[in-house]
C-alpha cells in the first residue's frame, strides 16, 4: 500500500479523513484474509500444512502491523482529529464514531513492538491445535510449557497496554479487547452479587429435582447428514443468508468468521448418540453469523461497521441458543422436525416435554462445556478468578492444577479428578484469549434483559417461537443491534434498548423462572 492513497473523490468533513478511510478499508480486508486463512487451517488443511500457513499468517500479519502504525497514517490520523476538535459541526455521528474506532485500533496495535503483536498472532492461530491435542491425551506436563510461554507473552502484553491505556491493572489492559465499557471492579461487584443468590436457587433446583421423574434419556442414531439438514433447516428460520454464508462441519471448537459476504459457520457434528449438542452449536454460532451478515452496509469496510465484539456477540449467541432455544415453545417446534429427520417416530425421548427437560437437568460436574445453564456461571467465576490472578502475577502456571481444585471445590463442590477436568478443559488460555470466557457470565446478563426487552416489544413472542418463526425476532434484533455496528459502546447501546444499567435482577429472575416455575 503506498502512503499516499489519493482517495479525493468523497466529500470529507476534514482533510485527509477520505484518506483514513482508503487505509482502514485495506486493513479490514488484510483481516478479512487472515481469518480466511486461519478458518481454512481449522477445516480442511491437512496437517502437514501447519508450518506453511502459521508463515503465511504471520507474513500478513506483519504488514497489517506496518501499514497501520506506519507515520504517514500516525501523523494523519493526529491531524484529522486535531480538524474534527475544532469543527465538530461538520462531522456526522457516523464519521465521528467511525474516527474513533480508527484511533481505537491504531493505539492497539501501535502500544505492542511488531514481534510482541505478531508473536501473539501466532499464539491465537497455533494454541487451538496444541490445545486439542494435550486435551485428547490428557497431558498437563506436555501441556504446561506451551502455556507457561503464553502467560508471559500476555504478561508483556497486559504490561504495554497498561503503560498506553492507563489501567489500574494488568488484567484489565486485557479485558480491553472483550469488555472495555466495565471495570474489574465492576465484574468483581456483579459476580459477587450473584454468588449468593445463585447458591441459594442451585439447591433449591436439586430438591426439586429430586422430588420429578428423570426425563428419558435421548435414543436413536443420529448421522451428521440428518444433523446437518436440521441444523441448516435451523439457520433458515433464524434468518441467515445461505447466498453469503455457510455451515460446515468441525473437529475443533465451534466458531464463526469472515466478513458479511462469506460468513463461515462451523460446528460440532461427531456424536451420534445426540443431536443436540450440534443444535445448540449452531444456534450460538448462528447468531452470530446473523449479526455479521447484517452489519451496516454501507460502513463494511469501516472501522465503526464492525461488530462489538464478544461482550455483545456471546449475548445474542445467548440470547438465541440458551435462552430461546430452550424454551418449551421451541421444544415444540424442534421435537416433530427431529421425529421426521431421525425417524424416530413415536420415541418418547423425542416428546417436547422431555427434550425441554433434558437441557434443565442439573447435576455436579467438574467440565463447563456439559454443565447446565446455571452451573456454567460457576465455571466461568472459576476462570475470572483464576486467570485474573495468572495476568496480574499473583498465581503461577505451574500452582494452576492445585488452584484450579481449590476453586473448583468452593464454587462446583468437587474437584477434578483428572488435568481434562481442571485446566487442560479452558482452550482460550492456550490461544491468548485472556479476559474472554469471564465475560460469558456479562454476556448471560445481557441476554436476560435483552429477552425481556423482546418479551414486552413483541406480545406473541412464545407462540412465534412455537411455530418457529423468528422474524420479528430476528428484525428487532437488527433495528436495535445489529445496525448500530460501532456507533456506539457496548454498554451504551443495551442502556439505550433497556433504559437501565446493567444489574443482575434479570438474569436471576430468568434462572428463577426457568429453573423453578417452568413459565415461558
């Protein structure tokens, strides 16, 4: 790219904004290639191609690190800014925020040394694979190197951040990147608050468990084919455009990326004895490939038409996978489609009653990813804790295991029997993603109020998702989230569709709701 970009042709509320547009637009597509590029590595690569692609990703990887920090965009940048101070008049609240997110960006990247950005590119891309594998082997010791180099690298970097941004730890530089709205402080006080009261409705749901018949366990052999057609049946009702869109089928983690022309959709789909884990997968994730899909069109290639990141990805994911998708209307609605495609026609494990009350079956258990709605905000508090502590200097890598038992014991009443049961469980320390699974429990927060919300906007609401139609959803989705891309915070957008601060009343009186009285 050269320095000069002579992009003349567009009015521009201050001179050289025009020019930041033509950069930041090349840097989302240099983005765009790398996620291509690092999805492909998760699907169909073969394994021999490893070395070949992480070069590959770190050549491109160097050059969106260069040509954003390079003094031309640096000094253009300070320049326009300097210009819209002075003439804020002239600016849209489109152009203004979209500055913003440029300036946001720019100091992410310039507050890390090439090789630190790079290096931790290379942890993100490489981290899932080492993961997968000491996980399958059940290998803390082969595992415990590789993570002790990625604590420190994100020490250094948590280190840089807070000299650039200021922050009163090291944790929080992190937690920039996934909830920058909140403090520490603030996720402390809203866990805390939840702590007692969720203990509390935890025992109250054991006894009355006891007191319920068990519902009947899933039967029937359920072949990707037959899962895949009802996943995709799935996206359809939600809305996703199969036009710029896919779903395909992976061995690692569920995830979604690309850019809203090609959104990729990939989730788990090897467990024959149930379906609904891949149901729910593609719920989560196809949340979030609506959202990229409907991004403010003409801001694609913008820095505000993005999304706002996880904080508010994980509570529409939420939103539609735990909170709808396990309703009694949506049990409805699923349960004769599942009968059709499985052909498990008059199996009583398949009656919409019984699959509702499979997904509300608590027990204790040591892993996150088979826990239930409830128990899952344990386990998240668990790794906020934890990896707090690992960023800030206060716990070790090699004490992990020991701490890990501890708070597993205080906060799931067992500890783990095995490494996969305690730290070998948690992939996003192995690819640098500290700060990300303690904001699930935020997320889950969010989506709480953001259904109430949609309970009161939308009068029918269960019996539209009784007959699987999840348009007005899907629209008020849209209007209210989706199309506001980066123009405001994160926070201040689900005040705005609230009208309250964030609190955790909504999420307890869901869990009330769902848990013990069995309404919506």
């Amino acid at each position: 790219m050269n320095d000069t970009a002579g992009l003349k042709s567009v009015s521009e509320p201050a001179k050289g904004y025009n020019d930041l547009k033509f950069y930041f637009a090349n840097l989302n597509t240099m983005f765009s290639i790398r996620n291509t590029l690092a999805l492909d590595m998760m699907t169909v690569m073969p394994s021999g191609g490893m070395q070949r692609r992480m070069n590959e990703i770190s050549s491109i990887t160097k050059r969106i690190y260069a040509e954003t920090t390079t003094p031309t965009v640096t000094n253009l940048l300070q320049q326009v800014e300097s210009e819209a101070q002075s003439n804020p008049d002239n600016w849209s609240a489109w152009d203004l925020a979209n500055l913003k997110e440029m300036r946001r960006i720019h100091s992410h990247l310039s507050a890390l040394p090439a090789d630190i950005y790079i290096a931790s590119v290379k942890v993100m891309n490489e981290g899932r694979k080492i993961h997968q594998i000491a996980l399958q082997k059940n290998d803390w010791k082969a595992a415990q190197p590789y993570l002790e180099k990625a604590v420190d690298l994100y020490r250094k970097i948590a280190e840089l951040k807070q000299k650039k941004f200021e922050t009163r730890t090291l944790y929080k530089a992190l937690l920039l990147g996934y909830a920058s709205d909140i403090s520490e402080g603030q996720m402390d006080t809203l866990y805390n608050d939840l702590l007692g009261p969720l203990k509390d409705l935890h025992g109250k749901v054991l006894e009355k468990q006891k007191k319920q018949d068990q519902p009947v366990p899933l039967e029937g052999d359920f072949s990707r084919a037959d899962q895949m057609w009802l996943n995709k049946t799935l996206l359809e009702i939600m809305g996703f455009d199969f036009e710029r869109g896919s779903l395909q089928i992976t061995n690692l983690g569920p995830m979604t990326a690309g850019h809203p022309e090609d959104v990729r959709i990939l989730v788990r789909c090897g467990d024959r004895t149930t379906f609904l884990d891949s149901m729910e997968d593609t719920l989560y994730q196809g949340a979030r490939g609506l959202y990229y899909q409907n991004l403010p069109q003409d801001w694609h290639m913008q820095p505000v038409g993005q999304d706002q990141g996880v904080l508010i990805l994980n509570s529409l994911s939420l939103l539609y996978e735990t909170i709808i998708g396990r309703t009694p209307q949506f049990f409805d609605f699923v349960s004769v489609r599942a009968e059709g495609v499985f052909r498990q026609f008059s199996n009583k494990s398949f009656e919409p009653e019984n699959l509702y009350q499979l997904r509300k079956v608590m027990a204790k258990g040591a892993a996150r990813n088979e826990a239930d709605e409830l128990s899952k905000i344990f386990h998240d508090i668990l790794r906020f804790r934890i990896e707090r502590d690992l960023i800030n200097g206060d716990l070790e890598v090699k004490d992990l295991p020991e701490r890990w038992a501890q708070e597993s014991k205080e906060l799931l009443g067992q500890e783990p029997s095995n490494p996969a049961e305690g730290p070998l469980q948690n992939p996003d320390w192995f690819t640098g993603r500290f700060g990300f699974i303690s904001t699930n429990t935020l997320s889950h927060i969010i989506a709480a109020e953001l259904h109430d919300a949609l309970y009161d906007k939308i009068n029918d609401l269960p019996a539209q998702i009784q007959k699987g139609n999840l348009k007005e959803v899907g629209a008020w989705v849209k209007e209210n989230i989706h199309d506001y891309g980066r123009q405001v915070n994160a926070l201040e957008m689900i005040k705005n569709i609230t009208g309250k601060e964030l609190g955790t009343a909504g999420l307890l009186k869901h869990l009330e709701r769902r848990y013990l009285s069995d309404k919506r």
